[in-house]
C-alpha cells in the first residue's frame, strides 16, 4: 500500500516542475510513510510514497524494466505476482528484486494491456512507456483502491487523493453539482464523477491511456460485473455450491495472508462474514491471529457479545477500540479530510479509531471481511426486494404483509410495530418491470435531503438525471437476469465502491497507514458467487445462505444463527448529545453556513435546533442523515474549497478556517464557486 502521483505534461520537453511533485508527494505521507521516490522525464513525473509490505529492502518505487524504457508507480497488491513471475522469467524477462511492483511492469512488456486481466489484486496504477509515450493508469476490478485524475492547461495529473491534485494551483477548486446530485441520491458520487469539477476518478475495472499529439483520453475496460440468465445452475446442489465456495475463498484469504514480509492481523466485527476470514486466518497460519475490534459505548449498536465468542473459539490475541460519541465527534473533520467527499452517517469515523490502533499495535496489514454482504446477497435491500416483489404479486391481498414483520430482526422497532406505514412504505414505487425497483425508495428517501438546499443550488444538483443514468450502464442481457442480481450490480456498482470501499474502506485505513485487503472481493471469488444459484444465497429471507453451510465448523453456532445486523454508529448523538462539540457550533452558524452558499439558513437552524432539544438521540433516520450530511458537507467545503485540503482545518472563533489554507482558482486562476453559491474571496495558497 502506498500513495501516487504524478503528471504528463501537454507539451514534452518542458522541465518538469518537480516541486508541484514534492508537493504532491508530501500530501500523500499518510499513505505511505517510509519512503519517497520519483522519476521524471521531459514528458511525466511520477511520485511514490511507500508503505513498505512486499520486499521491503528492494521494492522501492518506480521501478522500471532492464532499460528504463517502462516505468510504474502503483498502490495495492498483485497477490499472484510470485506467479506471474516465474512465467515471466520462463519467457525471459530479468527480475531484480522480489516486489510485485517490478512483475507489473514486465508484465506490460509481455502482454501489454491483456496484463490487466492476468493480475489478482487490489490495485491503482500509472505506467509510463516511453517508448510509444504512452501514460497508463489504471484501476483493480471492484474498485478496491482510489486513482483520481484532472486535466488543465499545461498537464494530467493523477493521484491517490484528491488534496495531491489539489497542490497544483491551476486545478479548479468548485464542487460539481453532478457529482452532488449523486451523493443525494446513492451516497456517494460513482466514478468517473466525483463531487469536485473537473476531477475524475478511473472507474473499476478500467485503465485509461493518455499520450501523443492530441492527449486524447482513450478509456477501455477490461473486466466488468456478469450475472447469469435467471434459473441458471438450478440443476445444482447445494453442497456442490457450497465445496466451490469454501475452496474459492480459503485460496483468496491465503494469498491475501501469507503474500506480506510483514505481519498480518485481522478484523472481528462478531458477524459472520469476518469470523469465516479470521477462522481461515488461524488455520492457514497453524496459530491464533491477532485480531481487532470495535467496541461501542451504546448498547444497542455493540457486538462485543458476538466478538467474544469469536476470540474464545479462535483463541486469538484480541485488541479492541471503545467508540463513543465523543470520540467520533472529535475525529470527525478528520474523517472528513480523507473521505475527501460529504458523508451521511458517522460511521466510518470508529473504523477510522479502528485502524489507529491497529498501527499503534505495530501492524501495517489487516484482512477483513467486505464484500460478503454485496457478493452474497447479505444486505437488507436484497431481502426487501423479494418481500417487495412478493407483495406486488398479490397487491390486494390482506395476508401478505405479514410478511414485513420478519425483516430487520435486529431493529428494535421493526415494521411489524407500524404495519400500516411499512406496508405503504414498502409498495411505494413498486414497478417490478422497473430495473431499480430495489433502490428507488432509498434513492428516494435520500434526495429528500435536497430540500435543505439553497433554491439556486438545488436546482442545478436536482437537474441531473442520475438514476437514470445509472440504470443505463446496466449490460444488455440485464432483463435476463434475477432481479436480486440487478440489485447486487447496482450496489456493486455505485455504493460498494463509492462508499464502502472508500469512505470505510481505503480512506479510514490509510489515515494511519494500514493496509486492509478484502478475500471475498477476490475476483474469482465474485465471479464464482455469481454464478452460484440465487437461492442458495438468498434462501427464503435468510441471507448467506451458501456460506453458513460452507463454513458451519469453523464459525460458533451462535454466530451462524445471530441475524443480520448491519454495522452502524451514533450519528446525530455524537455532535448534540452529553459533550459539546464547539467546532460544530462554529461550523453551523447561519453566518458559516451563507458564506458557503450550498444550504439554506434557517433550514440547518431548524434541523440543529430539532437535535439540540433532543441531544441528537431518537432522531429518524432522515434526520440523522439530514445532520451528518451538512456536517460532512460544510466541513468539505471548508477544508477543500475554501482551503486545499492540505490540513485538517480547525474553526476559530471569528469564523475563519485556520490551518493551512488555499485561494479557489479555476482554469483561469480566479475563485469559482459552485452557481447558487456564495463567493469566496482569493487568499494566498500555502503548501
């Protein structure tokens, strides 16, 4: 794991500005705090800040080929690099060192762009072939690890993060309201869009060529998601499916465990899909792993129960953080920082108190258990759908509905205490002909939050027809498929990498310079459970079906038998509850909240004073959502638009954002805030 980045200059020949690099390099340190390297050429400069995992004495980068005709920077891992290269070697090519870095670039050599596809890993790259003066950047499949790009007058650049490419002064510095649109709709922006204009990110399973006269962008995709015709495979057996499974995922966790020169812990979250990975841990390595946890102060939201029963049987040696609502509140701008986009709970803020202890620890490496819930249809959503589609087969029918009391058994007021609310809650657009009838009422639900806008801006961010847009990646033969596959697409799609992956995931973890690598989010793994019979995933409305009969003796049987329960953390409560957080105060002010111009005034007054009455508990849903996605956004705005993102500003008493601060150029140096927003005045950039 490391941070990139670097630039292709337009014109070649001009010196390369290598203090834009150091620049650049430096706002990745938390990524990769061992060791800096760069290349640069009369055409691109590529910057490398490492954490040292694989060949730690002679893996540094870049590394190029025998004549430096190639070169590479990435972040991530190629697990199967041992093997790649000695088919490498065998066709001739010279290693010199034992990094997975080194097998990339050979092979590029080899197979050119067909390597891609030849790689199992979790990966972003840039490769620069001088020979065809070329720059390749691309991404892993699920789109485990961040690449982000913008253009402007003289060059390309490309980082890991958003704040690298916020050193340069001649990138634009607005928010897009594209880009907003589709965080008030599925969460997060989905890639190529990202919530800045202007910047782009690499969307998985892409890499994108750059280079020649023209610096035209050629993007091409060499691995996308596939389901099969619906009934497929109905001829199989469960047990059958289950064996491949076990044999799939025991493989992935190996290669993601013994492929590090340095020790490798693991998460217990108490659920399922983390105790399958820590059990497959403690058998391939013949002893206890080190494992961590989260902990919460509120009761309802704590799994320390489930985790104990994971430790005891595992035997392993346990370390655990104690989440609270202070403790969230006060790392919450940092949170922000590295998210790099608006956020609408706080939960990624305890996985953010996670991974600093995994490092205070001495560990740089964990496996966790992501991606089960989308590979496996674990989710709530997919279980809502096949309620859904149930109803509307028999939409008059007064027995039915009954049903809706066996969802979210871990909710203390699930459905079944409103039924008349749930029931017209669960019909609400309820087209079964339509693609994403799995996630309108969420989508829904979502851009509601819009109504806190300013007029101005809502009605540009409203403008967007992003679902739409959406549904149309769908591949073709969608309409063949089960619908609770078209379900899985859309979350793998949009929220597993926008949000997941990125705002719990890479973000969280990097913060402290910890690398988390995800067995079920192998693709092998992913196109096996595809293929695997939709109702042995989904029996009935038990989730993961397949993988409780695939690992039954290695997990507790009160782990197999706990229902579902999603992982969530105070939200509201953390900025309004016992301890008061000032800087909330501050950032709040009608005052702070018209100079940025993105809402309403008296509507963020409304919705503070609502959680103050309340000490932000017993808040709705949409509430909660409402408050954590302000927050998130004016701290955004703050930090990335009315600073760089260079540091994590603080809120002084006058209003003013202190710290390391920036002006907001556009392509043509002066400040452009979003339409509808309030102007921001020009300050000194500091780097």
């Amino acid at each position: 794991m490391c941070g990139m980045c670097g630039f292709l200059q337009r014109i070649p020949g001009r010196r390369s500005d290598l203090e834009l690099l150091a620049r650049m390099t430096a706002r990745l340190a938390h990524r990769g705090p061992e060791a800096v390297g760069r290349f640069h050429d009369s055409n691109v400069a590529l910057g490398h800040s490492r954490l040292a995992i694989i060949d730690p004495e002679g893996g540094a980068q870049p590394i190029s080929n025998e004549d430096g005709s190639v070169w590479v920077i990435h972040n991530g891992e190629i697990f199967n690099y041992l093997e790649l290269g000695r088919e490498l070697a065998a066709r001739g090519h010279r290693l010199r060192t034992h990094s997975d870095a080194e097998v990339i670039v050979h092979a590029w050599e080899e197979w050119g762009r067909d390597c891609f596809t030849r790689f199992n890993g979790q990966w972003a790259l840039a490769l620069w072939d001088s020979s065809r003066r070329r720059l390749v950047l691309s991404r892993d499949r699920l789109g485990i690890r961040p690449l982000y790009y913008v253009t402007t007058r003289e060059r390309l650049l490309f980082a890991s993060e958003v704040k690298a490419l916020f050193a340069d002064p001649a990138v634009n510095r607005s928010l897009d309201p594209a880009g907003l649109a589709e965080f008030f709709t599925f969460w997060c922006p989905v890639a190529p869009r990202t919530v800045f204009e202007g910047v782009r990110e690499v969307k998985p399973g892409h890499l994108i060529e750059v280079g020649g006269k023209s610096f035209e962008l050629e993007e091409r995709c060499y691995w996308a998601l596939d389901f099969p015709l619906r009934g497929a495979g109905s001829d199989r057996s469960l047990r059958d499916a289950a064996e491949s499974l076990r044999a799939r995922l025991s493989e992935a966790t190996r290669l993601r465990f013994t492929r590090s020169d340095v020790p490798v812990g693991a998460y217990v979250s108490g659920g399922l899909d983390s105790s399958v990975i820590a059990a497959l841990v403690a058998r391939e390595s013949g002893r206890p792993p080190v494992t961590f946890s989260i902990r919460f102060t509120e009761g309802e939201l704590d799994e320390g129960r489930y985790q104990k029963r994971v430790i005891e049987r595992i035997g392993t040696e346990h370390h655990e953080v104690l989440a609270g609502c202070d403790e969230i509140g006060a790392v919450f701008p940092e949170v922000v920082r590295h998210t790099e986009r608006p956020i609408l709970r706080a939960a990624p803020a305890p996985l953010y108190l996670l991974s600093r202890l995994v490092r205070s620890r001495g560990y740089k490496v964990v496996v966790t258990g992501e991606g089960a819930d989308e590979v496996l249809a674990g989710y709530d959503i997919f279980r809502e759908l096949k309620v859904r589609l149930f109803l509307a087969r028999a939409p008059d029918s007064g027995k039915r509905p009954a049903i809706l009391a066996r969802l979210y058994p871990w909710m203390a007021r699930g459905p079944s205490s409103t039924p008349a609310f749930a029931r017209a809650f669960f019909s609400k657009e309820l087209d079964p002909t339509d693609p994403a009838v799995s996630h309108r009422p969420r989508w829904t639900t979502t851009r509601s939050l819009l109504s806190l806008l300013t007029p101005g801006v809502r009605e540009e961010v409203a403008g967007f027809p992003v679902e739409e847009e959406l549904i149309a990646r769908l591949p073709a033969e969608h309409t063949s498929w089960d619908p609770v596959a078209r379900a899985q697409w859309l979350e793998m799609t949009a929220l597993l990498p926008g949000y997941i992956l990125s705002s719990q995931g890479d973000r969280m973890l990097m913060a402290h310079s910890v690398e988390g690598r995800f067995p079920f989010l192998d693709h092998e793994v992913v196109e096996l459970a595809n293929r695997i019979p939709m109702h042995f995933k989904l029996f009935g409305l038990e989730e993961k079906h397949v993988l409780k009969e695939a690992f039954g003796d290695l997990v507790p049987a009160e782990i197999l038998r706990r229902p579902k329960q999603p992982y969530r953390s105070p939200d509201a409560a953390s900025f309004f509850g016992g301890g008061r957080v000032e800087w909330v105060t501050e950032l709040l002010r009608p005052e702070s909240v018209r100079r940025a111009g993105l809402f309403r005034p008296e509507a963020v007054e409304g919705l503070v004073a609502k959680c103050r009455a309340v000490g932000g508990s017993g808040m709705s849903n949409t509430d909660n959502m409402r408050l954590v996605g302000v927050i998130s956004t004016m701290l955004l705005h703050r930090q990335f638009i009315e600073g760089d993102g260079g540091s994590c500003e603080t809120f002084s008493g006058n209003g003013r954002v202190s710290g390391e601060a920036g002006h907001s150029p556009t392509r043509d140096g002066r400040s452009r805030p979003m339409q509808g927003a309030a102007q921001i005045s020009d300050t000194p950039a500091g780097h």
